[in-house]
C-alpha cells in the first residue's frame, strides 16, 4: 500500500463524512494537523490508530480499501435495508436503480 493511496482515499471518505482534517484528528485524540500529515502523503498511521480512523468514519477496514466505492457507509445501509423488503418490492427497487443508471449514462 502506498501514501499515496492511503492519503487519497482518507480524503475521499473524510470529505464524504463532511468533517474537517482538523474535528477529525482532535476527535481521535490526535495533534490538530495528524490528519493533514496522512493526507498530504508524509506518513502513515500505526495498525492501531488505522481501525480507529476506520471506527470514525463508520467503516469496516476492507470498506476503506474499496477505493471503487465512494460512499461505503451509504452502500452498506442500503443493503441492510434492502433485506427487510420481499420480492416484489425488491424488483420495483432494482427497476428504480436501473432507470437512474440508465438516465446517467445518457447524460
């Protein structure tokens, strides 16, 4: 894995959580620039500290190197609640999602 990666895709998933570099290395308990410092590719964070920005943005560790997915929290909710529906409803949801992926393709 490199800083670059990592770096890039902290960015990604803390910008998508609508936080700031700085709430986000106070919140765990870290200097104000720690966040800065992984983002701008001068370091990476210890096996410790990496679950606990995972546990911060609400994701499980392989969620966070999906780099494929951009909203995994979101992803991982829609799934959740997609289990509660029976099978009629599950069509009309797919047929809903294939009308948006269509509308967006001829954008």
């Amino acid at each position: 894995m490199s800083n670059d990666f990592f770096g890039r895709r902290l960015t990604q998933l803390r910008m998508a959580k609508g936080v700031s570099a700085r709430d986000m290395s106070l919140s765990l308990g870290q200097s104000a620039g720690y966040i800065n410092t992984i983002e701008n590719r001068k370091g990476l964070p210890s096996m410790t500290m990496f679950f606990y920005i995972c546990e911060y943005l609400g994701l499980a560790p392989k969620e966070f190197f999906d780099d494929g997915n951009l909203h995994p929290t979101l992803q991982r909710e829609l799934i959740e609640d997609l289990q509660a529906l029976d099978g009629e409803q599950l069509t009309n949801i797919q047929a809903i999602v294939k009308g948006l992926k269509k509308a967006k393709e001829t954008k």
